[in-house]
C-alpha cells in the first residue's frame, strides 16, 4: 500500500515526508550538560545487541567476506579516510618503515583492517584500547602479529611504545574529552592523529544527542562538537605543532560544525 501512495504523491510531498522521517535520526539539540543528553538515552555504544552487531561484523571482516566495516556497517571495497592515511603514512616514513599506533577507542579494529593493505608493507605494532568486553573479545577472536588489545593505556605503552596516538571519532563520545586528550598527551608520542571528530568554532562545546538510523541498529547517545580551539590550545600546551587541520567527508554533516581532522608533531 505504501509503494502505491508513493506512486501517486507529488515530488515536492514526497521530499516533505522524507525529509522529516530523517530528521528524526542524526544529531538533535543543543544540551545544557552531558547528563542531560545521556538522560535522552536509552541504550549507548556498550548495550549488548550494539556489540553483538560490531562482533559480527569484525568476524566477517577478519575472516575476508567484507574489506572492512565501520560501526558494523559492512563493506566490500575500502572506505578510506585518505588524509589519515597519509598522515600514518608520513609517520611511517619519519620512522624508517616503523608504524607504533596506540588506537583509542579503536572497537575491533576498524581503522586497522580498513588501511592493512598499505601498512602490510611496513613494521606495524597496533594496539587498541578499549572497554573490556571489547578487548576480552578482541584478543580472542581477532588479534594477529599486528593487531593487539589493551584494557589501558598504560598496558598499551607497556607492551609497545607508540609514535603515533589514533583518536578515529571517539573524543566526541567522551563525557570528559579533554581529560582524556591530556591522559594521552602525556604519553609525548612524537604525532597525534585525531580523526573523523566533529569540531566547530563556536567558542564552547555543544552536547548532542545522536540518534542512530535503525538500518544500522537502534540505539542513541549523548556525543559533542568539540571546540577547535581547545583541541588545538590543548595540543600545543604540550609542545605539539599542527602540521595539517583537514575535513573528513565520509561521516556527512553535522550542523554548527563539521568532521575534521588533526595532525601534529611533537616539538623537540
């Protein structure tokens, strides 16, 4: 019956409808605190069906059926953030062929197995950090001579020291990023590459809710767009020097900022 109204509305009726259905997913509001976004929240990235659908879709990567996944959206070709490419690249290349990353919030792997077939090349050492579940599972199911899995970061810098600290969007998800950014930058790895990460100028942080499309599976959770500024005051409070600040289009739009991303060096 649906198929048949379609058939019959006007165009510009037809763009109406869609157009509200979507904008009941995606980023809504602008909260007061982070504990009144998360209030809005039913199930976050750690309820069961959610990492249910993320191990799923690592087996399938690891095992060769699909070249990657991101948030257990599968994939059959790669889906390149080629500017962090590079800039792993350019690590890689200012370490005689060493590739050292530390992936924070790196679930099981998706940046890893998305770039393996430039980095096969190099001595690669990746460590992610994660909640336990993930690297109980992580270690069991999906580590290789490359790939391993860390409950901190302490135990990651332990094993392996990095040269590099991968942030692929999770500050934003973060109830307190910025305590987290200077945990990591502490650690003085000689570059930081934040990734995929929703930033604007708008002098303050603006809490979100972000509503997951229920194609990809239902959930919800509070999440920001970071201030720019005080990523970058952040970074150079510890001696670090922006080498590149780039947008990253595969994420989309989000409105009062955009996917971006940082490069930077450590100072000698």
């Amino acid at each position: 019956m649906k198929k048949i109204i379609k058939q019959f509305l006007p165009p510009i009726i037809l763009s109406a409808y869609r157009a509200i259905k979507s904008s009941r997913f995606g980023f809504m509001g602008d909260y007061p605190s982070w504990q009144e976004a998360e209030d809005e929240c039913k199930d976050g990235y750690a309820a069961g069906p959610i990492f249910e659908s993320v191990k799923q879709a690592a087996l399938k990567v690891k095992s060769g059926e699909y070249f990657c996944e991101r948030d257990s959206v599968l994939f059959e070709s790669p889906q390149y953030s080629w500017e962090s490419l590079a800039c792993l690249m350019h690590v890689a290349a200012r370490s005689s062929g060493e590739l050292n990353v530390l992936d924070f919030g790196g679930s099981l792997g998706s940046s890893y197995f998305n770039n393996r077939l430039f980095i096969s090349g190099l001595k690669t050492h990746w460590s992610i950090v994660e909640q336990e579940h993930f690297t109980s599972f992580g270690s069991e199911h999906l580590e290789d001579q490359s790939l391993c899995f860390h409950k901190t970061i302490e135990e990651s810098i332990s094993a392996h020291q990095p040269n590099v600290i991968l942030l692929s969007s999770v500050l934003h998800y973060l109830p307190e990023p910025y305590e987290w950014l200077e945990r990591l930058l502490s650690v003085a790895p000689p570059f930081v590459l934040i990734d995929r990460t929703p930033m604007g100028k708008n002098g303050r942080d603006i809490i979100k809710v972000q509503r997951v499309h229920p194609s990809i599976y239902s959930a919800s959770y509070p999440c920001r767009i970071l201030d720019l500024d005080k990523i970058i005051s952040h970074l150079k409070s510890h001696n670090y020097k922006i080498l590149e600040c780039f947008p990253t289009h595969i994420d989309g739009d989000i409105k009062g900022g955009e996917y971006m991303g940082i490069f930077a060096e450590k100072l000698a």
